[in-house]
C-alpha cells in the first residue's frame, strides 16, 4: 500500500512539473536575455566587489557572457545606502528607521560610423530605489544590525532584479521595432 502511494506521488510531481512547464512559467529571476543582449561589459563599480560579483552573476544567470571585450555596457552611476530617523521614542532617541538603497545606471553600445566609434544609447540613465523600514530596540543592538544588513542585501537583490527586467523589457521592445 506505502508502495502504490508513494508512485501515486511521483506521478502527481511530474505531471505537475509538465503543466507547469507547458504554461510559461519560469522561476523568478531566470530570464534569458542572450538574444537581445549576447555580451556585456559592466562598469563603473569594482569587478571585485560584491555589487559587481552579484551583477555579473545576475547576468550569467541570464545567459550573457560577462566580458571586457563587449560593445555593450552597462555604466553603474550611482550606488548608495542611506538610513533615516523616522520616529523617536519618549527619550529622544530613535526607534524606527528607513533604510534606502539606490542603483543608477545606464546601458549604451559602442557602434562604428565611418571609422569612428560612437556610444548609442539602448537605454536612458535611471535609478532604481529601495526602500525597507525596520523597529530599532536599544536593548538588541547586535541583532538589530544583523536586521539592518540583512534588509540592505535585501534591496540590493531586489534592485539587481527590477534592472534585469528593465534591461529586458526595453532590449525586447527596440527589438521587435
């Protein structure tokens, strides 16, 4: 009896997996922009540092060959963490914040006219921002800082993402132009 449930299982997850698959649906964060954009360089940031690590992983995942060699680049103009008072408690001192992370950039092609090399612009200069708030408690400063990274990988991630999306939705469009 354990034997004929445990295959009734299987059977349910892979014809599950079938229909899911069949309907379009892709896990989040797994687009492949190789056909609008094969190559990119990324610049602006240090290659090494994590921005620039989680970027060029963002877009390999995508299917982009990450590479100094690219005529397309992706110029990171602006990178920030900012954190704000947003309420006090009776003493003067705060005890809730907002945490702000911001992401600009801009994405351009280096293209030949004549026998001089030109910047096309495939997508205007933007920024993203993130904004998360959190409770401040004296009495968990240790924890609350853990918190507060946390919460900035968070939007940092999330930031990543909505610019993969941009960069999609705007390559996808010029191309069917």
């Amino acid at each position: 009896m354990f034997a004929k449930s445990q295959q009734t299982g299987i059977i349910f997850t892979l014809l599950l997996g079938l229909l899911l698959s069949g309907c379009g649906f892709h896990l989040r964060g797994s687009q492949d922009l190789s056909q609008v954009l094969p190559e990119l360089r990324i610049s602006g940031i240090e290659p090494h540092s994590e921005l620039g690590k989680l970027l060029a992983q963002a877009f390999s995942n995508a299917k982009v060959i990450v590479t100094e060699a690219a005529k397309a680049e992706l110029k990171i103009t602006r990178f920030e963490k900012s954190k704000r008072v947003l309420s006090l408690d009776n003493n003067g001192r705060a005890n809730q914040y907002e945490l702000s992370y911001q992401l600009g950039f801009v994405l351009f092609r280096k293209t030949l006219q004549g026998d001089k090399e030109v910047l096309q612009e495939l997508m205007p200069a933007q920024t993203l921002t993130e904004k998360r708030e959190y409770l401040f408690d004296a009495n968990q400063v240790l924890a609350k800082a853990d918190e507060e990274n946390q919460l900035y990988r968070d939007m940092r991630e999330a930031a990543i993402l909505q610019l993969l999306r941009r960069v999609q939705f705007s390559l996808k469009r010029q191309a069917d132009k």
